[in-house]
C-alpha cells in the first residue's frame, strides 16, 4: 500500500497513523509514506522523529499545482491523508481535481 499525507507539517497525524498501521500489522503491506507539506522546513525534524520508518519520503508538494509537475505519478497512491489542510487552499475544486489524479483505482481520500 501507498500512503500520502498532504499538509503533514509538524506529523502529528503521521505519528497516529503509522503507530495504527503497525499495531494493525499494515507494516508489512506498506511500501511507502509520502510526507508532503508547501514548506521543506518541517522536513529535517520528521526525518529525525520517523528515522525508524524505512518507507518514509519527503517531498514539497503542493495541492494547489499540478501533481505532475512536481514529480507525482498519476493513479499510484492507495490512500491520500489531508488533515486540516484542504480548507486553507484558494480553489477547493482544483485542489481535489489534484487530489483525485493521485489515486489508484479504489484509492481513498481520508
């Protein structure tokens, strides 16, 4: 499975979520977790503070852009995070027509 969390700033949620897939033995089934914020600044502490998640990337993103543009492969995520962070964009519907061409078949937005 391929997760994404847009916005994912200070990783609080990442934190809940990779405990909940490890406790749910999801692990093993993980083959990456894309940390993204608009800002690369958060990227050095949540590389210290998820140091033993080997499938972690980070990358700037943001949802407002075309996907591609930046380096995202169309249709390659199973689950796209967005906690507290899709209402603080200029154009909603551009930013879930983004969203939406991140998703495998089947994906999900949570």
């Amino acid at each position: 499975m391929r997760f994404l969390e847009i916005g994912a700033g200070t990783g609080s949620t990442t934190a809940i979520v990779l405990s909940v897939l490890h406790n749910q033995n999801v692990g093993g089934r993980l083959q990456e977790y894309v940390y993204i914020d608009t800002s690369p600044s958060f990227f050095e502490k949540a590389r210290q503070r998820f140091a033993t998640y080997s499938k972690m990337r980070y990358q700037a993103f943001n949802a407002e852009d075309d996907p591609a543009a930046q380096g995202f492969d169309e249709h390659s995520f199973d689950v796209v995070i967005a906690d507290q962070v899709l209402h603080a964009t200029s154009n909603l519907d551009n930013t879930l027509t983004n969203i939406r061409k991140l998703f495998k078949p089947g994906g999900q937005l949570v």
